[in-house]
C-alpha cells in the first residue's frame, strides 16, 4: 500500500511516498504562484521516480502553508504535528525539534511518545528564518548553498549585533566596507541567526535529543552554531534530507489513516 | 549672555542647537558621517556658522545620541530618554507623551510638567516602526521619504500591507507595484503599517495628552494622521523649532542647568 506525505511551504514544497514503512521515493521543488499547481508538480515528480500513479497512492495527507489547496488531498494536518511525527519516527529520543523554513521558525517539545508537549513559533518577523540567510547571500554575492562551508573557513571572531534583517544587512555592509573577510561576516551571521533560534527553543524549555528540520538544516554553519548557542549537540538525522521530514511526518499520518480504513 | 549647546549624534543624522536666554540662536542637522566624531564637529561647526557664534563663546555642551560618547567637545552626556523629554517639552510646555521616531529605532516617553521622564518604552532592535523602513519603503517605490508621507492624503483604496515586519512588507510592496497598484494607496498602506507598529509601542506606556512628536518622522503627514486614529488622541504640533532637534533641544537645555548649578 503506498501512502503519500505532500508539504507545502511558502519557498519549497516536497512530497513523500511511503510503502510499508520504507520511503519509495521523495521530491522537492519550488513553489509555483499557486500552492495547488506547485501540489501537482511535486506529487507527479516523485510519482515518476517510484514509478507509480497517482491512483496507487491510497491515502494523502497534506501539510503547510499550503496544505488546504493540494487537489485531491484526503485530509490535512498541522505542520507542528507533521514535523515532530516525522523527527520522532527517525528518532524516538527526540525531545525537541526545530525547524527553520523559508519564511518561519518553529521549536516543539515532543514526548516520549512522539506527542507534542508546547511548541512556539515565529511567522512574524524575518529574524531567525530562512529569508534572513537568503538576504544575506545576496548582499555578500555568494549562493546560499555555500554559506554554511564559506562561514567554516573564519579565522576573525566578528560580532553582528542586530538580530534584525535590516539593520544586520547594515553591519554587514559597514564590515565589508572595513575590509573584513566573507568567510568571518558569514560566521558572524550564523551566530546571529542561530541566537534568534536559540531564544526560541528556550522560550518553550529544551530538552534532548535536539534535531534540527527544514531546509536551513542543510546549513553547516547554522547547525553548528545552533548547536554552540544551545550548548549542546544537535543529533542529525542519520543521512535523511531535513527538508523531507514534515511530508515525512504527512506520510506516516497517511498510513495511520489508510490503516484504520 | 550664557551661550549653551546640545549635540545630538544619530545614526542617520546629527543635530546641534545653540541656545542663549532659552532661545534657540542657531541649528543645524547634517547627514551622520560614518564616523561620529567627524559628524559632531561637522555639525557643531555648521550650527556656530548659522549664527555667526565662535566655539569658544559656548560655556556648556551635552551630547546625546547613538554616538554621545564620541563628541570631543561635550562635558557630559545625557540618555536620548531624557534629552527628547526635556527638548519635547520645551517645544511644547503642555507635553505629557512623546513619540520619538528616529532612523533607526522608536521612543515613546511619558514626562511630567518639568520634562523629566515619568516611563518610557523603546525599540532599537526591530527595524518596523523606524525610520528605516519608511526609507526601504520608500526605496522600493522609487520616490523620497518625503513624498511618501503625502500619498496618504491622495489615496483612494488604500492597500493593507500584510506584515509590519520590514522584510515581508517590503516584498509586499514589490507585489503591489508590480501589479499596477496607484502609487498613492501603496503610499497609504505603508505609512498605515509604520502607524501601527508605533502605536503599540506608544500605548504601552499609556499614553496622556498632549501628545507630540519629535525626530524626522514627525514630518510625515500620512503616519501623523494615522497614528492619531489608532491612538484616539490628536497629535500636537509645536511652531517653535523643528521637531528632528528636540534631542538636541534636551540636551542644550541640560547645558544651561549645569551651568546654573554651577
């Protein structure tokens, strides 16, 4: 029985297939104008790469922002829940996740169990998200997938002060224009970001195993100095895609509720 | 005659006034330089020329500001806090609340009769609800800040900006543009947001009448008028002096207490 997971962000949208526990396939694209179009494409792309159709899939379940559009969806869930269930599923000693999207950040306490204890987001304010690092690749001319191995390479311990998108985009501008090296403004970033984060995840208590998910999980150097403002050491999630885990999470609602008839 | 002078480095701007009897003899507001020492002097200097005043004729200056603790000729400094309590109330002697929006951060103050600081609450971390983002606004829209606050007046349908966060509401505006929205609703739609992310921080300190404004926003009509909806009470204008020197104001009035304590 194939079930599928299908969260829809507000920068990317990815889709997970499950077969009997074992994820057959997985896609990740980005967002089109239209949520439900953007639904379409990422269920058809990782249809093709199991080789499915989409009559094989039993049960969908959809999540994020744009979950209420995906065509077809049998039922949508929060992505707080999709989140935790499928960090949980890869690693039932989580007690913490924190997720760090294109336009948002969110920290959830989960239990033993896998249910969520609290959890607090951030949607308001572009500090400590996705888009924050997106900017500042931009001002500093580099791609966004570098970052985190550029920011690696400091020797000069900078401060950024401002937590704010805007006014750190000044100090970076200010520091370029003294002549300080890409590599240490980027580390400099990373801690500022990852202090915002931080603040968040201690404002609901933390506890471990902490396990970052979304796509600014990718990012070496905020993984690292996440973990540096936490004072503690972020599990990974043993080779899986962080982007994934909130379809993933989808998916395995989606069985539980195929399972139930 | 006891010639005194308050120095007011900003992070945008910088201010100096020069006051003699309680009288404001000459001013002068310049572009902050990127070293505060050089835009003090530079100020100073440009005040000095404004009324044919020699340094030396000065008995006493304050300094206030982001860059207070950088001004070579001060002989003390004084908070912004209190320096735009003192300078708001001297603008206006009936005065009980300030809303001081500067270039990069917010005050709201509540002062007493004397202009001495009764509470306050401030942001200098968020960029919404500065000068800042009127200027990223304003940017995107490819006109001066100036103009920006005139466009309420002219707006038919104003757009309601989905954020106050600087960032999402600058992409907002982008949207906008680009879908041919009338300049002067976008226009409305900004200065409406800035308004309210102002107003939360101004009725936080529960604010009393009069009400005035000091810093360079107080210029903006379209976020005046707003603000005075979302507070429910009339904003108050001084003709005395320019809103954007009230710190400086504050702090040359600090110069003449000093002196006469002396």
């Amino acid at each position: 029985m194939i079930v599928a997971g299908c969260d829809i962000g507000s920068l990317t949208a990815k889709a997970i297939l499950l077969e009997n526990d074992e994820i057959i396939s997985s896609a990740v694209i980005r967002t089109k104008s239209r949520p439900a179009a953007s639904a379409r494409e990422v269920i058809q792309t990782a249809l093709m790469r199991a080789g499915s159709k989409l009559e094989d899939i039993a049960c969908l379940v959809g999540t994020g922002y744009g979950r209420n559009q995906i065509p077809a969806v049998d039922r949508v869930e929060s992505e707080i829940s999709c989140h935790a269930k499928g960090a949980h599923h890869l690693m039932p000693t989580v007690r913490m996740v924190i997720d760090i999207g294109g336009q948002d950040a969110k920290a959830m306490r989960i239990e033993e169990g896998g249910a969520v204890a609290q959890y607090r987001y951030n949607d308001k304010c572009a500090s400590g998200t996705g888009r924050f690092l997106e900017i500042m690749a931009e001002a500093l001319e580099i791609p966004l997938a570098e970052m985190g191995a550029i920011a690696d390479q400091a020797t000069e311990k900078l401060v950024i002060t401002s937590q704010c998108v805007i006014f750190a985009e000044t100090e970076v501008i200010s520091l370029v224009n003294a002549g300080k090296q890409t590599a240490d403004i980027l580390n400099a970033l990373h801690r500022a970001m990852a202090k915002r984060v931080a603040a968040l995840a201690r404002s609901i208590g933390v506890a471990q195993d902490v396990v970052m998910t979304g796509g600014v999980a990718k990012n070496k150097g905020i993984y690292t100095a996440l973990g540096k403002a936490l004072n503690l050491k972020i599990k990974s999630l043993n080779g899986n895609d962080p982007q994934l885990i909130g379809a993933l999470g989808a998916a395995l609602c989606a069985r539980e509720h195929a399972d139930n008839g | 005659m006891t010639v005194v002078a308050g120095c007011d480095v900003g992070s945008l701007t910088s201010k100096t006034v020069i006051m003699r009897s309680g009288r404001i003899l000459g001013n002068a507001i310049i572009k902050s330089k990127p070293n505060p020492v050089e835009s003090a002097q530079t100020v100073m200097q440009a005040a000095l020329a404004a009324c044919g005043i020699n340094m030396a004729d000065i008995l006493c200056c304050i300094g206030t500001g982001y860059g207070r603790n950088n001004i070579p000729f001060v002989s003390d400094v004084k908070s912004e806090i209190s320096c735009h309590g003192k300078g708001a109330q001297w603008l206006l002697p009936s005065a009980r609340t300030v809303i001081d929006i500067g270039g990069q951060d917010c005050k709201t103050i509540r002062i007493d009769n004397a202009g001495q600081v009764v509470r306050f609450a401030a942001n200098d971390k968020c960029a919404s609800g500065t000068g800042r983002f009127l200027e990223v606004m304003s940017g995107v829209l490819d006109i001066s800040v100036d103009e920006l606050g005139n466009l309420s007046a002219r707006a038919t349908a104003p757009v309601t900006l989905a954020s106050n966060c600087t960032v999402w509401a600058q992409a907002d505006v982008i949207k906008f543009v680009n879908s041919g929205c009338p300049l002067a609703d976008i226009g409305a739609g900004i200065n409406t947001a800035m308004a309210k992310r102002v107003a939360i921080l101004a009725n936080s300190v529960k604010p009393e009448s009069d009400i005035i404004m000091t810093g360079g926003v107080a210029k903006n009509k379209g976020v005046v008028s707003t603000l005075e909806k979302l507070l429910g009470h009339q904003i108050k204008k001084s003709r005395k002096a320019d809103p954007q020197i009230a710190g400086a104001i504050g702090a040359a009035l600090f110069a003449l207490e000093t002196i006469n304590s002396r």
